[in-house]
C-alpha cells in the first residue's frame, strides 16, 4: 500500500517544501504523513536541488507519484497536467514572468527525473485557479495584439485560494453561513488578495507577474509602469538591474532599510520599519476596497499565508480599516489566534485560516494518477 503514497514539492524562492500523502482512495490522497523543508543556497542551485532530492527520497521511502506546484501556467495550462518534455519546454518559456520561482519549480522536476525517470510527476499551477475571473477582469488597457501574445492578468496563489475556497465551504455549511462574497488575503513574502464568489475567482491582486498588486518582503507590488521606463532613461538601468530592483530590493526591504521579514520589522524600533507595516497595510486596505467593490459587497474577509495566519496586529488593522462597512474585530478573539475573530455584532465574519498549498497538489496529483492507473 505504500506504493501508492503521493509526494509533494513546493518550490520556493530559497526553501524547498515537501510533504508526503497516504495512499490514494477514490482518486483521494490520505492524509500527510510527513512534512519538512529544506533550505537552498543561492550558489550552485542545481547541486544543491539534487542533493536535496535524493535526501528527501531516502527519508520518505516508496512513494507512486510526484506532484509540483508551479508559479506559472500561462494561457496553456489551467489545470494540473502530467509532466512530459513537451509540457517542460513550455513552462521553461515563462521563466522570465515568475523570475523568483518558476526556474526552482522547473529544476525539482528535472533532478527528479534523473533520479528516477519512469516516475509519473504532475504539475499544479498558482494561475489555474483564476482562469475563471471574467474578460474584463483580465484585460489591460493594451492593443488586442498585445492580449493575442499572452500579456494579460494571470493572477497567483491560486492552490491557497483553492484551499480556502474549499475549506471555507465546509465552515458555512457547518455553521449555516452565507459566504458568497469573500475577499481572502494571502500574506506571506509574497502578498496577494482575491474576490471569491460562490467560491471561484472573479478578481485578484498579483496579474501578468507576482511582482504586481500588494507591497511584498522584497517585491514593490503595483507601481507606475513609467518609473521603469525613467530608470532606464535618467539612471542608464537595464532590464536586468530593472528586474532585480523590482523583485529583490523593494517591498518591506526596501521601504525599511532593515528587513523584508515582517516579524523583525514588528519588534524594531526604527521609524523607517514602522512606515514599511503602515504601507503594507495601507496597501492591502486600499486593494481589499477594490476587491469589495469588484463583488459588489462582502460577507467575509479570509486572512492565510504566513503574515496573515499569525501576525495579529496586521489582521486587526486591516479589519478596523473597514468598520465603516460593519466590520468589527474582536481584538481577544484575534490576540488568541482564533479561527473566527468578528465580533458579535461585526455584519462581517473575518477567519484566520491557514492553507495547505501541498494538500490542493496531492489531491490534483492523485485523481490524474488515479485517472492514469485506471485506463
């Protein structure tokens, strides 16, 4: 039975996540078994990735399928796929569109098919999940031809939002809920909100890169496209240099001067950290408005991700911002890390939920696996 155990890899820009799943039942992974994450060094990545995988498969033991979370999916990919050379070449193609990611995702499925090629190995895409925002939700405001070549908004973190969005099904059922509209904020080193309805996306920060939408650790989030055309014109920048500054040197880092990390900014005593929380809150209140008014009103306000699921301080400043709206926070509910914080009265239920990106892969891995076995 161990056989048919699923084996979970989540990419990040410097980490490398895995978790290991029971047998498969009903096209249904079981339940985690095991969970770790190892820590990549920026030099000699690909050693670094394949030495990682062959520890990571000597501790987990037999397992019968693979399953990746990959950043982008581009207009080709809007559900999970099994992994072929076919499927690689294009998902090598949008390296330059999740420049913090999509390569490490890419170099975990090739040292895995080195160590073992006749493995089956699935991918499930942070884009898919959005493929049902509506045309205009995705367009920007560029000639048709510029849509036609795959410059459009795309959208991120959509295996956490699919979480949610299913976790969140269960809640209102248990507690006979209405939660048709729902703005959920993912915030972690990378920060994005989405408009859930009936839960489904209709809207979502992030667009034709990860790089857009809310203030990040490292990341700007949205700016005016005209500063990258005046640093390259007035400073000599090129892209590269544009790039870099854009994706590594800016967001709480940048504004801060002391970190990128939300938990050192938090217990600093210099003015410049206190501004970068007072933006990225901002940031998220004024995109959070957007959201709202993109569902036409809201019934729940969702926080997850590593800032949201346990920075209370962030989730009571956010909620309060929107008292005007019926929201009331319970500040001992929040301080205590309560599943449902609102207050009795709030016409609003704000949740602190934490997702599980790797459970939405398995289960993606397991019914194509399954679907496979069965022909």
């Amino acid at each position: 039975m161990t056989a048919d155990r699923v084996l979970v890899f989540n990419a990040g820009s410097a980490t490398l996540k895995y978790a290991l799943f029971g047998p498969v039942v009903a096209h249904e992974p079981g339940g985690c078994v095991a969970r770790g994450q190892l820590e990549l060094p920026t030099g000699s990545r690909d050693e670094a990735v394949r030495g990682g995988i062959a520890q990571i498969v000597r501790d987990v033991g037999e397992f019968a399928a693979a399953g990746h979370r990959i950043v982008h999916g581009g207009p080709l990919y809007t559900r999970c796929v099994a992994i072929d050379a076919r499927v690689l070449a294009d998902l090598a193609a949008l390296q330059s569109l999740a420049p913090l990611h999509q390569g490490h995702g890419l170099a975990v499925i090739t040292a895995l098919r080195e160590a073992q090629p006749t493995l089956p190995q699935f991918a499930s895409f942070d884009t898919a999940f959005h493929s049902t925002m509506p045309n205009v939700a995705t367009r920007f405001a560029l000639p048709q031809v510029w849509f036609d070549r795959g410059i459009r908004r795309y959208g991120f973190h959509g295996l956490s939002y699919e979480y949610i969005a299913c976790k969140l099904q269960e809640l209102s059922a248990a507690q006979s809920l209405s939660m048709n509209r729902v703005v959920v904020a993912h915030l972690g080193s990378g920060a994005s909100l989405c408009a859930l309805r009936g839960g489904t996306s209709i809207a979502t920060t992030m667009s034709f890169t990860p790089t857009d939408g809310l203030m990040m650790a490292t990341r700007s989030g949205a700016l005016d496209p005209s500063i990258v055309t005046y640093l390259m014109r007035e400073f000599a920048m090129n892209a590269a240099q544009v790039d870099h500054l854009l994706n590594y040197e800016a967001g709480l880092l940048g504004v801060s001067g002391v970190s990128g990390d939300m938990r050192e900014l938090l217990v600093s005593d210099d003015p410049h950290a206190w501004l970068a929380v007072d933006l990225f809150v901002y940031r998220i209140v004024v995109e959070m408005g957007a959201m709202i008014a993109a569902l036409g009103g809201v019934d729940a306000l969702v926080f997850t991700g590593g800032i949201g699921t346990h920075q209370a301080i962030v989730r009571e400043r956010v909620s309060t911002a929107f008292t005007w709206l019926g929201v009331e926070c319970d500040r001992a509910r929040n301080d205590a890390g309560e599943t449902r914080f609102d207050a009795d009265r709030s016409r609003v239920a704000l949740w602190n939920i934490p997702t599980d990106e790797e459970f939405v892969i398995a289960r993606h891995t397991a019914q194509l696996f399954a679907q496979r076995t069965a022909t």
